[in-house]
C-alpha cells in the first residue's frame, strides 16, 4: 500500500517532467523561428523549473528519483530496498512515456510518434556519461534534502547546455523521446548506446561522490538521518 | 473588518498578477520584432517573478490565491469559509480586469479592448485542464508554505511552456485576458469553454492530490497546524 | 563613524546598482544585432541578480536601499534618522552617477554623456508611479529581512516588462541614466517628471501598504524586532 | 590525506566550472545564429547554475575556491594556510584546464586548441579589476555560507553582462580559455594582462570590504564561527 503511493509518485512525476520536456520543445521550435538558442533556452528553462518543483514536491513521498539509473544506485547504496527496484524502474519508463504521449495530445500530434532526431558519435556519448556522472555526484553529495530540487535542477540546466547531448541524463527520458519527433527527439536506433553511456556514467559518479565525500560525511557529528542527503525516500521511516 | 482586508489583499495581488501578465506580453510583443519565443520568455520570467512575489507578500493576509478555483477548491477542503468564497472570487474577478486595464494605461492602450486571439479546439482545453489540476496539485501538495512562491511559481512558468494554450489555469485572469486584444488575450467566445477545463482540471487535480499526499500526511507527527501547507489562508487563526 | 560605514555601503551599492544597468544596457545593445526584447532580456537577469546580491550583502550595513524615495518614506515611518537621511540621499545620487561613470569606463566611452532617448507621456510618469508604488508595497510589507533580496528584485524585474517606462523606480538612478546615451538613456528634461511621479508612487504604496499590513503586524505576537521586516537597517541597535 | 581530498574536490569543481564556461559557449554560438547576446544569455545561465551548485557542493568540503586569486586572499585573511596554497593553485589551474579539453571532447572538437579571439586594451582591463574586485568584496561580506552559492553566482552572472570582458574574474579560467578557439576564447597574449588586473582587483575588493564590513562585524554577538562567512573552508575545524 505504502509501495502502492510511493510507485504512484515515481510515475506521476516522471510523466509530468516528461511532459514538459518534450511539450515545451514543441512549442519553443513552433515559436522560435529557426533559431535554436532561444528554443533550447526555453526548454532549459521550463525543465528546470519542472524538475525542481517535482522533487520539492514528490520527494517527500517518494524520494522524487523519475530516473532508473539513480534508482538502481541508491539500491546499490541500500538507499532503496532490491526488492521495490523493479516497481519503480517500471513506473519510471511507463510514466515517461505517458508523459510523451500527454505532451503529443496537448499539442494537437499523433499520440506516438518515431523520432528521426539523430544523435549518435562517441562525443554524444561521451557527453552523456559526463552528464549522467554528474547528476549522481551531485544525488550523492549534497547535503540538505532542502537543497536538492535546485542543485540538482541546476545540474540538468546548465548540462544542457555545456554537453553536446543537452544532457538526456535518464533511461526512461531517452526511451520516450524516441516516441517524439520533435525537437526533443532521438531516434529508435541512438537510445541503446544512450542508455549505456549512461549507466557508465552513473557508476563513474557514484565512485567519484564515495571518494570525495565518503571521508566528510564520516567525520560528521550530525545525526544519521541529518547526515543522509536522501534520507527522505524512505518517509515511512519518519512516521 | 478583517474579511475587508483580506479581500482587498485577494484584489489587490490580482490586479498586480494580471498587469504583470498583459502589461509584460504588450513589452514583450513590442520588443521581439516577430520572434515569439523570445516574447514568451519575456512574458514567462515577468510572470513567475511577480506571481512568486505576491503570493510570498499577500499569502499571510490573504492566503494569495487570486484564483477562483483554487479558492473554491480550498472550500471544499475547509481551508476557506463558504461564505467568504463570494467575496474572494468578485474580488479575483474584479481584480484581473482592473489589472488589464492598468496595464492598457501604463501602454496608452484603449483601457478595454475585444480581444481577437483565437483560442480553440480539444487540444487547448486538454491543456487548461492538466495546467490547472498541476497547479491544485501543487497548492494542495507542497509542505511548507515557505516553498509555495517558488514552487507555484515554476509550476505555472513551465506550465506557459509545456501546454498549448500557455497555461492560463485561473477563470479570472482568463476573463481579464479577454479584455485585451494583446499578446496575451483571448477571444470573448473562447473563455467558457476555458473556464469549464479549468474547472474540471481544478478538481482532478485536487482528486489527485488527496491520492498522492493523504495517507503520507496522515502519518507525519508534526502539529497540524505545520502540516497544513496552507494553513497560512486563516491569519486570524494565527493571532 | 558608523554612519560613515553605513553612508559608504550606500554609495558604493549604489554605483554598483547603477554601472550594473547602465553596463548590461550596453553590452545587450551591442550584442543583440536589433532585437531589443533579447537585450531588455539581459538588462532584466543583470539587474535582477545584481539588485538581490547588493541587498543581501549590504542590507545588514546600512539597510541596502539605494533609493532615495525608499529612504524618505522610511524617515517618515522613523525607521531612519531624519538627520542622515541627506547623507544618505546624497550618498545614493553621487553613487548613481558614480556607477554610470564607471560603466562608461568599462565600455570605452565618454566618461559623461547626455542622453537623448525620450521618455515622455502620461503614459510613462503613469508605469513610473505603480512601479515606485509597488516597490515601497514589497519594502515595507515583507515580513522576513532575508527575504527582501529576491522579493525586491522580482518586483523589478516583473517591472521593467509590464510597465511602458521600463520601471526606473529610483530618483538616483534617474538622474544617472541621464548621464548615458546609451540603452538605459533617458533625455535630461525627462528626470524631473519621473522624479515626480516616483515620489507620488512612494508616498502612495506607502500609503497602501499601511492599509493592506498594519491590522495584521499588530495582531502579530512575535516580537517587534523580528515582525518589522525593515529592522535591519538599524544594525547599530543589533550589537 | 584531508588535504588531498580538497584538493580534489577543487580540481574537480574547477574543471567541471571551466567545462560549463566553455561548453555552453560552443552550443550557445553553434545554435544562435549569429545572435551573440542570446548566445551569452545562455552562457551566462549555464555559468551562474554551475557556479552556485558546485560552491554548495563543494563548499563544505575545500571551501569551493575554484580561483587561485580568491585562494591567494583568503591565505592572507588566514583562512586557508600557506602552505596549502600552491596546492589548491596548482589544482585549479590544472582543473580548469582539463575542463576545457572535457568540453572541446564533448563537442568533438581538437583537445586543445590556440585562442585567436583578441581581449586586450584598458577597457577591458579595468572591467577585470572591477568584476574580481566585487568577486572578493562578496566572498568576504557575505554572512551566511548558505547565501555564498547564490551571491556569488548572482555577481559573476551579473558581470558577464556589465562589464565590458565577460568578466572573467579568475586566472585559471582564463589560462583554460586561451586553449579555446571558440566563443569563450582569449589569446594567449592578452593572459597575463587579465591575470594582472585580477590580481589588482582581487587586493582592491579584499581592501574595500575590510573597510565596509570590518566595525559591523567586530559589533557581533554571534559566535565566531558563524559570524566568518567562509568559515566553511576548514571542514576539518567542524568535526
């Protein structure tokens, strides 16, 4: 029951972020009139502030993750139990792609689309393994559950802008959007080596936040609870 | 006496919200030489700024909701009495239009205006119903109402971007608009079928938020008074 | 001697203020190849980021108000000295031309121009008034000192859009922008007007606030050091 | 070993900030078709969430310096020992540097390439003295460490703006960007005359916010600890 509300969170969030990240691709390309600095910079903009309200609001229930590869590192951290892994991988991916097909239907296009965006190269790769490390240094490392929604809002912004990718970051995100071929898109053929540079990449950033904040954390005098940046997943814990 | 004040808080915030929302759409058309995505992102950080400001400023008199459904929403959940609905909403209303009008002044523009903008069609009414059930889930949701500036705020400036129809989600603002034959108007004709979404929206959205949020809430220890994330809309209460 | 400190963390935030608008009007101007929206764009974020940093930094100084009809209105409450107000005002206006002075260095510019961009019209001194209104509403209604930094300045950045005059709000920089031929420029004769009708602003959102926030301060039982959002501009009475 | 993960942490946020510059200004003049203020718009928005984050990142753990000059003045404050300096200096410069070749990597771009973008001349001199002297007028002022993240980023993304070099504001970001041919670039020749004038204004602003902040300090009742704004450099003295 409590799973039940948790998954609901996880896949309400990550349909809603999913939503805004394509529906605003939409409308910035519809508006922008070919110049492709002020659409990605609204894209940015309505991401950003999509992400950070989401996780201030849905982490609380449950721990606000809508990206698989950040769920299966905070399992390997015991942040998350194994067992529930696979309902919140799940729900991250379906949500996704609802998301996806809510954005299509708000904007009058058919309701699942093949994405023709290419996106391939070992610099893209490479972009999202950068991208993806550092969104889980920055999970990992901060230290204020408060903080989080806009340390890590400003992490994806500024992403999308310093990686050639613009910073996709997000298995579920990938898979739905090659169901847009819109702005946001990528194609079919693209996500697979996406999503593995991705779970390169959130190993890579997993280590790196253990070497530099393993030995901090440890010296602390603050309580467990305090201590933990993303103490706030398990809020039965709290009751 | 005290309702007096309160009421006028409610007309006050409104007229601001309304002039920052046509007054900035009219700069932002001037300005933009044809390109309308740079005028929505004018329109948009104008917007979040001021509305982010007046509920942190008006929210402890009035609760700052300027919005017909969300005070009628908040009726329903006993946040706010029956029979002061009436006046919140004639002062939302009433507000909106003063805003407009304000805002004709401040640009030399005839003080009421036909808007012309057409407005149509399922795909921008599937959008006021998400944009408005989003922003009940936000208001009903969030926990401390510190956060609801900001996170009402982004909610509604990502939601200008994410939707087709830009995100009005609020009657009384949808009526202004429709006084101003501007960047931000809308056609008389299109404002029912506008008001109806918003409605429906407004509703699935609180339906929504007593899923996610209920039993979560239900459990925590703290005092009700802190739970409530809008406690804040009864000052008297406070005193 | 303290006064001295505090007069001088009045003119230095001011010429910082001042090279702030006057330089990012430039450098938008330069750069923004006609489109003025994207240049008012960036005027807005420098503003805006500078206007809140000065506050933060210098609020626990000298108050952080830049401005003299914030200082008048705040003599009036007796929240300043009626003594150091001159000194305070004086140190506003010559920091203000001070930091047109500077942005003039900064771009290889004459040191001091005469502007010749005409802002005129009932029009104009009408967005002067609400702008100056509303700016002394959010000073002197905000309840939290450590809010005033992002409540001022989103006012002003909400500001410089919906208003037709681009919300100058501050005699002092008034005076300086005459000092610039440049995007922020205003002709000579026109400061006079515009300090008119900033000053009926002042005296009017004082006005308001009085009428929107006393019943609700009084009724307050927090203590008068902490419900009295202004209380930081005396920090002698701190130690 | 407490020394070396500071250091690492500074090379760490040192490259990933010198990454965002020039990163985001390849994607920013590749995508803005010419318009450079809506292409510094976006660099400025990528820097300003980098720079906040990493400093809140950072920050507890090597005091998120990330600039050899604010090390330098902190070193005379006694705030960071001697004999730690060249350590962090030689960790900054080493990390901006590999944060271009990261960025140059991402965008498929030779490694390290030779700046042709000529930044020289007294204007632009003196906009580095101003933009690193009010650098270090902040990172002493400020009180709060809490507020460093956003003051800091809120000054820098100001001064990308109104000054007339971008501000730079940091000798190993401007090593970095003289192996960048591209939107952030600088020529090799004009360095050492920017590291010149920052060091200028590095000693100009630690000398002005002695003399403004100094009395209203020793005035404190707060504790020590919480009345140094930078107190977060020396994590070790908290455990």
């Amino acid at each position: 029951m409590i799973l039940a509300r948790r998954v609901a969170a996880e896949g309400l969030g990550s349909s809603l972020l999913s939503a805004t990240v394509i529906g605003s691709g939409v409308m910035a390309e519809r508006l922008a009139a070919g110049n492709d600095a002020v659409a990605l910079l609204a894209n940015t903009g309505a991401t950003v502030a999509a992400l950070a309200l989401l996780i201030a609001l849905l982490g609380p229930v449950s721990g606000a993750h809508f990206n698989p590869v950040v769920s299966l590192v905070l399992a390997f951290k015991n942040k998350l139990a194994w067992r529930e892994l696979p309902a919140y991988v799940v729900a991250q991916f379906a949500g996704c792609c609802a998301g996806a097909i809510a954005a299509h239907a708000m904007f009058a296009l058919p309701l699942i689309e093949q994405a023709t965006k290419v996106r391939t190269g070992s610099a893209q790769l490479l972009s999202e393994l950068i991208a993806t490390a550092g969104l889980l240094f920055v999970v990992l490392g901060h230290r204020r559950s408060r903080d989080a929604p806009w340390m890590i809002a400003s992490w994806i912004g500024a992403a999308y802008w310093f990686t050639a990718s613009t910073s996709f970051a997000n298995p579920a995100i990938t898979l739905a959007r090659s169901l847009s071929d819109t702005f946001a898109g990528i194609r079919p053929v693209d996500v697979l080596p996406f999503i593995a540079a991705q779970l390169v990449g959130a190993m890579s950033g997993a280590l790196l936040a253990q070497l530099v904040f393993r030995h901090s954390h440890s010296q602390s005098t603050a309580p467990a609870a305090s201590r933990n940046p993303l103490s706030a997943i398990r809020p039965k814990e709290r009751a």
